[in-house]
C-alpha cells in the first residue's frame, strides 16, 4: 500500500454544494475596536486562501515520518522520496498533463514564471496583456517583450493578440496570460488564446493562480503550453507552487539553480575546472532538497478540490457571488469594477470603489469594526487598477479623509474575494457591513500608520 493510500483522512471532504469546505480558521474570533469579538470572517483568498483542513491532516499524518528524498538508503527516506514523487503524479492527474510533460515543484507562482524566463530560447519575443499581476507581467523583461493594451472584452483579447502576433518577427515566440484577473475575478479565453498563439507557431504559459481554485485547469483542454500556480491560493500552505508543462525548453536550458538535485554527475576536468551532467527530467530545476510536506500539501488540495466536485464548488461560488454582486448592487456609491463588462465570467473575485471614500479607510473600518478581512490597494497588479480607475497616479490620501472627492474616481480599490470555504454569512456580513459604512459611516477614528490605514488609540474613539 503506498504511503498516502495508507495514511490520508477519511470522511473529510463535504460534497454538499450547500456546504464550504472545511478550512482552518473557520472559527477563529477577533476583537472589534468598538468591543467584543466576533468570528473573522475571511475574504481575501485571492490573496491567500485559508488551508484545508484536509490538507492540514494529511500533512500532519506525514510529519512523523519525514525525511531526506530522493538519495536516503533509510526507510523514512523511502518513504518521504515516495511520497514527493506520487505528489508530482497527482498534480499532473490535476492538471490534465500530457505524456512528456514535466511538473516542476517551485515556490511559488512568481517563482514558476520567473523558471520558465530563465528557460526561454535566445531571441523569444514575450506577449503579455498590461492586466497581468506583477509575477506574470515582470519576469520577462530580459527578453523582448510586446505589451499589449487591455482588452474589453474576452473577443477583443483575442483579437488583440492576433493582430500583435501577425506582425511579429519570426523566432521563438511566448504569450503569457492570466486565466481569472486577480482583480476582477473576470475568465480569461484561455484556449481561444492558445489557438491563436499556435496558429502563428507561439506558445502559451497560462498564469493558472487564480483560476486553479476555483474551476478545473486541464491543459489538454485549454491547449495550453504550461501553467503556472501556488499553493497557498489553492488551500495549502505557503511555500510551494507547480510549474507544468512542456519539456523541451525546460530541458534544454541551464538549471534555474544550479546545486544538488539538478546534477546527474560532476567532476573535475583536466585543466582544473569541473565538468557537470544535468538531469533532463523535472529535477534540473529542483536543486537542493525539495520541499516535500510542500508538494505533499498541494497534492492533498488537488485529490481534496476533485473529489468535492468541481461542479458543486463552482455552482455554490456562483450562488454566493450572485449574492455579493447583489448586494453591493444596491448601494449606489460603490462601483465594481470590470473590464469585460456585465455578465462577464467570473470567479469569487470581486473589486470596487466606494465614492468618498479612501479605500484604505473603507478596508480598516470593515477589519476593526467588523471583523472581516479583505485587501486595499493596487493588488499588485498596477496598470491594470491605473486603467480601470482612469488615474495615473498610486499614492493614497490620508485614511481619515475620503482620497477622492464624490463624484471622482479612487486612486485604489477594494477587494473582497472568497471560495470553497467560505460560509454563507460571511458573504452576508460583508454586504451589511458595507451597506451600514455607506450610510452611517465609521464608528472610529483612524490615522496612516507606516503607509496604512489604522484605527486610533481607544480615547480617539468617536462619541
């Protein structure tokens, strides 16, 4: 029996499309500034999504027996080397990977991308839409790079592209896309932008870190070259993330780091120097020792998120961004924001301004007086907010007074942003709350603190 068949948890994962999904954290209290505590409720998974506490299980039934991988003789290295390499098979089971694709263990989505740069042929020309998060717009600056305008609509994207790849040089060619904005939560036409890249002999890397939680990433289906995603948006902790994919160019370029692991032989040459034989496999990018529990903890999400169903998480989301656009639909000073526009597809990722309001200061007052965390700012992903806000400029106001005067647009927004875990109250709250802040405004004073927006000490309190 293999090691994750003989020790993972029972009878926990809920298949009920009623039901989130069990999660750490999910009765943690906190203390409001206007007294007394109430349970957090957690709504910035686009950031971070809280771990499964299926995932936490397996994790902790794995502790006890950790050790080296890969080159131990003892049998917790048995296990251990094992175990990783059956995490590396269940991710591309996840991902719907072809025969030849290699899954390399990262740390991260910004990690994955930035391997993937570094891999790239001499003379590859990059495309990448201006809405990209940092981690999929910045890593290929050192190549020649066509940064493309934000489209409006999914057709437009595509569109786009076309055009930009019709003209371009012949030579190696990459397109990188994001498969849900972390921003707007909009899907992407991934497989319509890989057809369009292959049709002009590109390829394409889908930034999968918003998408893989929230619906089933294939790469067979959405024709893409590689994807990219983290394992700490996709309910398992931080420090680990998957690049998946093609092999050749993986194959074919210097180790992204060059140690143990990566080398199948090393020695020393004649003339003093030391002569080296990389691994054509996943492990030329993987040196050093892995990060087993890592891999083990994604592996865990994925096997979690597939055997709940992806068409009941995906019909419970809707249900609760339904109610979320609902009912920030009734309150007139906030506006959502959106490229593509009404009825757009979209994941539980939602951005907007509140009229007035310093969204910094919205997202204080939403945190201290009601105990519900979400994100403020450009979300790193900074021409895009700069296009949807209309504005140049990034640098907020005083948190006690609105940065915007009514009628003009924020210099950053807010976002709320949930998932498989996320009860149906928290949604609930969140929308009274913004409602009450709308028409009461807050209940305390708050000052900038080191660039951020904080409630004053108790005696500031508002009367």
């Amino acid at each position: 029996m293999s090691f994750t068949a003989a020790f993972a948890p029972v009878d926990a994962v809920c298949t009920e499309v009623t039901t989130p999904l069990p999660v750490l954290g999910r009765d943690v209290r906190v203390p409001l500034v206007t007294g007394g505590e109430v349970t957090y409720a957690a709504l910035d998974y686009a950031a971070s999504a809280p771990a499964l506490q299926r995932v936490w299980d397996d994790i902790a039934a794995y502790a006890p027996y950790y050790g080296s991988v890969h080159r131990g003789a003892g049998h917790l290295s048995q296990l251990s080397t094992e175990l990783y390499e059956q995490s590396r098979q269940a991710v591309a089971e996840f991902l719907g990977c072809r025969e030849g694709d290699q899954v390399v263990f990262t740390r991260a989505t910004t990690d994955s991308l930035n391997l993937l740069s570094a891999a790239l042929p001499q003379g590859t020309r990059v495309f990448v839409f201006e809405t990209e998060h940092h981690a999929s717009l910045l890593p290929w600056r050192s190549h020649e790079v066509t940064y493309l305008d934000a489209p409006r609509s999914p057709e437009q994207a595509v569109a786009t592209l076309e055009s930009a790849l019709h003209g371009a040089p012949a030579g190696p060619k990459l397109v990188c896309v994001t498969g849900a904005s972390n921003v707007t939560g909009e899907v992407w036409p991934v497989r319509e932008l890989a057809r369009a890249a292959h049709r002009h002999g590109a390829r394409l890397v889908l930034d999968a870190a918003q998408l893989a939680p929230h619906r089933p990433v294939k790469l067979t289906e959405l024709e893409a070259d590689w994807v990219a995603f983290s394992g700490h948006k996709l309910y398992a902790p931080f420090g680990a993330g998957v690049l998946a994919g093609r092999a050749d160019w993986l194959r074919q370029a210097e180790p992204y780091l060059a140690g143990g692991g990566a080398s199948r032989r090393v020695a020393r040459t004649a003339d003093g120097g030391v002569e080296v034989e990389w691994h054509t496999t996943a492990a030329r990018h993987e040196a050093g020792s892995p990060n087993v529990i890592g891999a083990y903890a994604i592996a865990s999400a994925c096997r979690t998120l597939t055997e709940a169903g992806f068409d009941r998480l995906v019909a419970r989301e809707e249900e609760l961004l339904t109610r979320l656009r609902t009912g920030l639909a009734a309150v007139p000073e906030v506006k959502v924001l959106s490229l593509f526009g009404e009825g757009a597809d979209q994941v539980g990722v939602l951005s907007f301004v509140v009229e007035g309001w310093n969204s910094s200061h919205f997202a204080a007052a939403l945190s201290a007086e009601y105990g519900i965390g979400v994100r403020d700012g450009l979300f790193c992903a900074h021409p895009l907010l700069r296009t949807l806000l209309g504005r140049q400029g990034d640098t907020p106001g005083e948190c006690g007074a609105p940065e915007a005067a009514p009628g003009e647009r924020s210099l950053n927004a807010v976002r709320v942003s949930f998932g498989a875990g996320t009860p149906d109250d928290h949604i609930d709250r969140f929308v009274a709350a913004v409602q009450e802040l709308v028409r009461e405004g807050a209940r305390w004073n708050y000052r900038t603190e080191d660039g951020r927006c904080v409630p004053q000490a108790p005696e500031r309190a508002v009367d």
